[in-house]
C-alpha cells in the first residue's frame, strides 16, 4: 500500500467500505427521459401542451421529476438539450489544464482575495479531498456580500480567472455554461410544477447577479482509496447541481429508503441532477437535500464537472407561502443567500481564525518516529500497573507557577495517553470538555478516532484527525507581548 499523507484520512467511520453490500442488488438514482421538453416549438416547458399526446408526456415529466426529488433528491436525465459536443470539449481543456505543471496551474490559483481558480487543497468537514479543483462563475463576475455580518450592506465584485492554457480554455467554459444554465432552468422549472406552481416561480431568484459556479474537479488515483474520500460525506447547499461525469465513476449517494451509500453508476452523456439545500427550504422539506460523498480508486483518476445553480446574494430564501398552511407550517426561517455564501467562502481560507484548531501537513515530523513513539507507549501502557506505578507522578512536585514562564523554562511536556475500551461510552468521557491553557498543542493521534472540537459557527461537536494543533489560553490572552486577540481557545 501507498501512503497517504494523514490530512487526507477519513474518520473510521466515514471511509468508504471495500465493497458495496449487495453490489448486485443495488437500487439506483432513477433515470429521467427529457425528450418531452423538445417537443415543442422552443424545445421548452410550457404549463399545458398543445396536443394531448403532449400535455400526457408533459404530466408524467412531471410527475417522474416529482417523484424522484421526494424519494432521492437525486436523478439522471437524457436527451436533455445540452450539445454532446459541448460536453466532450470541457472535457478536453479540463484535462489538458490539468494536466500542466503546478507552477502553471497555480498562477491561476484562488486566493483571500480572489475565491475563484485553481485549488487544490479543498476540505469537506475538516478533511482534505483527494482532488485538484478549478472553479469559474457563470456570471463572469457577480457581486457577493463583503463580510458574513449581519449588519454589513457591503458587496464585492467576484471575478473569474482564466489560465492562458490551453487558448481554447475560456471560450470552451463559458460556452458549456450557458447550456448548463439552459438546462437547469428548464430543471427548475419541472420542479416548480412538480409543487404545484407556476413553471418559472423560482427564475427570478438568479436574475440580476446570480452566484451560480461551474467546477472541474481532478480526481487522481489514489494509492489507500480505503482511507480517503475525493469528496467527504456533504449536502450540496445551492438549489440544483447538475453534475456531468466521465465513465470512471465514483460518486455515491445516501439512499433514502435504507441510509445506505449506492453508487450511481456513469450513464453515457447523461447529467446527474440532485436538489440543494435551498429547494428543501423551498418546498418546506417535501424534497430534501440528500447527502452523497465520491469515493476514488487506485487505478483510474477521474473528472467531473458540477453545475451548481446558485441564487443571486440578494435573494432571502424561505419556504414558499403558497405551500403553507395550518398543517405545513414554516419549518425554517428565512436567511440570506449572499450572507450565507460569505460565512461559508470566509471560513475556506480563515479557518485558524475560525476553529482555533487546524491540521498541518508536510510538517517534517518524520512517520518512522511518529510509529517508534506509538509503539513505546502501546509498551508501556500494557506493563502491569504496579510496574506503571513505580513511575507515578505526583502532583506535588509540579511547581505551581509551571506555566507562567513562558518558554525560558521550557516547562513543555509531552503527554502519552491510553484510552482502554470502555464498556460505557455513552457514560463516560476520555477528556471532559476544556480549553488548553498553553501556547500551542501539537497533538498526534492513531486512526481510532474520538476527538472532537467544538466548532465555532454552529456549536456542533466535529471529528478531526492527523496532527492537530489547537492555540491555547495564553495565544488568546491580550498580553502585548504575545497577543492576537482575533484567535480564541476553542473547546
Ligand atoms: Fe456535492
């Protein structure tokens, strides 16, 4: 086996498994036809068709993307408009942009300032993504909210950056674009009478800068595909993505029937659609936004691109009044795309600031010495305990003051734990929830897994993994000497 570097190494419990449980049986996404879409004079929608041949064609379009959005939240279309030329061309320039060297591809790379390009360290859930991506708005430029503040009026312009090569690049990329966004209208449009309404009841949501955004991703092979993930267990948060994938495959969705992760297996030319986040706010939770995840392999690398059709900043999303009612009340409250955007564009590239907990990779801590430390103290934590004992600290000793003084006494120390089994987890806890208060923890772990950092955003307790550092009390305290009062120790 190969080695991964630990950034990249899923929790144990959310590694892909070997292989599928009854991999023959598997139920897949449904299959949607959308040649009823090109029937009429505008290959469109309409509310009614002109004929009864097509108003039948027209219904049951509907009531299969219905059906699918309720029981899935994921789906595959055909013959759905979008020139298979178009898609064979993206595929070309993403992988002869891919394909150049890293000093290339980085002249294109996204920054603090710029959250468009190339990017090759992306994280889902804390956890890095065995991929390289580049992303570009289908705007060209859009405005976004400047800050995540709630108060805060301000927008910045958001622009894309377009690498030199190959030539056709820019071209090819805005092209496929707008047949995407052809697409998706069209999507959006079915599932708007799917619920019930009107077939463009959503469309002016992405007039008027819409934050829409295409991505090539890269997927390489990887050489511990049971450890990594190309992209980590996630609900996609805008209202469609409309996902085109090559014959590699890899992408797994959570079926909602049994919880369980099934594959969707590469359909020739076909686009896999699923609804976000905002179409479950929309439809006040008849359609739900469904977790998936890509697992990646040894052999292959692979290349997708997802369409993901994003409202414009302004737009406040809520669910739609005309579904409400005494029985279906709100279940969400309105919130602010633009906002939302922000916080989550912000946390990407400030996530010290953000966490006060981060991981490090390439950190020069040789594995062999990392491995010879874990085995001394597998060692001796398996003595006997009245061997353990002889060396029993005791608490006296420690001088009070230990970590007054800075470093000049080096009053650092390494500490060796064991976490036996328990055989009431549920009761119990391996550290009770506190802050450090030192400077830094450098903290190693092995690949079992329990630590879990309070995140600031939400409050909610996440697993991290590989080396974690965390900034302690005295990074937090405002002492002139030692200060930065933007970082805070975080349980
Ligand atoms: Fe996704």
């Amino acid at each position: 086996m190969g080695e991964v570097d630990p950034a990249f190494i899923q929790a144990i419990d959310r590694r892909p498994n070997p292989k599928p449980k009854n991999s023959s049986l598997v139920d897949e996404i449904p299959t949607i036809d959308l040649s009823a879409l090109r029937t009429g004079p505008e290959d469109d929608i309409r509310e009614t068709g002109s004929s009864p041949s097509d108003v039948s064609g027209h219904a049951k379009l509907v009531s299969e993307i219905g059906h699918a959005c309720k029981n899935w939240g994921f789906f595959q279309v055909v013959n759905h408009g979008v020139p298979l030329e178009l898609g064979r061309k993206i595929e070309d320039v993403a992988k002869k942009f891919f394909e150049l060297p890293g000093e290339e591809k980085r002249k294109v790379k996204r920054d603090m300032v710029n959250a468009l390009g190339y990017h090759d360290g992306e994280h889902t859930k804390n956890v890095r993504d065995w991929k390289e991506v580049f992303d570009f708005l289908v705007e060209d430029q859009t405005a976004v909210a400047a800050s995540h503040e709630p108060g805060d009026e301000e927008l910045r312009v958001l622009t894309n950056q377009w690498p030199q090569y190959p030539p056709e690049f820019r071209e090819v990329c805005q092209e496929y674009a707008r047949a995407v966004e052809k697409l998706a209208y069209k999507l959006l449009g079915l599932i708007a009478l799917s619920l019930g309404q009107p077939k463009n009841r959503f469309d002016d949501y992405f007039k008027d800068h819409q934050t829409s955004l295409v991505r090539l991703n890269h997927y390489p092979p990887c050489p511990s595909p049971h450890l990594a993930l190309g992209v980590g267990p996630h609900k996609d948060a805008g209202a469609l993505t409309v996902l085109a994938q090559d014959d590699v495959g890899g992408l797994e969705v959570r079926r909602k029937s049994d919880g369980e992760w099934s594959p969707v297996t590469p359909t020739p030319n076909a686009y896999i659609i699923n609804v976000g986040d905002i179409v479950q706010v929309w439809s006040n939770d008849k359609y739900e936004s469904v977790e998936h995840r890509v697992v990646v392999n040894s052999e292959k690398e692979r290349f997708s691109i997802p369409f993901f059709f994003f409202p414009a900043h302004h737009v406040m999303v809520k669910p739609l009044e005309e579904l409400l009612s005494d029985g279906n009340p709100a279940k969400y409250r309105e919130y602010n795309w633009g906002k939302f955007y922000a916080t989550r564009n912000r946390s990407d590239f400030k996530k010290q600031e953000d966490w006060g907990f981060f991981q490090v990779i390439n950190h020069r801590v040789l594995l062999e010495k990392r491995q010879r430390i874990e085995a001394a103290a597998r060692k001796f934590f398996a003595l006997p305990l009245e061997e353990k004992r002889k060396i029993r600290r005791d608490e006296k000793s420690l001088p009070e003051n230990r970590f007054n003084s800075y470093f000049e006494d080096r009053t650092s120390f390494i500490r060796l734990n064991h976490y036996p089994p328990c055989p009431s987890p549920q009761l119990a806890i391996g550290v009770g929830r506190h802050k450090d208060s030192g400077a830094l923890t450098v903290l190693s772990q092995d690949d079992v897994g329990g630590l879990e950092v309070k995140r600031k955003t939400d409050g909610e307790w996440i697993t991290p993994n590989a080396y974690i550092i965390n900034v302690g009390d005295i990074l937090q305290d405002p002492h002139p000497s030692n200060t930065n009062q933007n970082l805070k120790a975080t349980f």
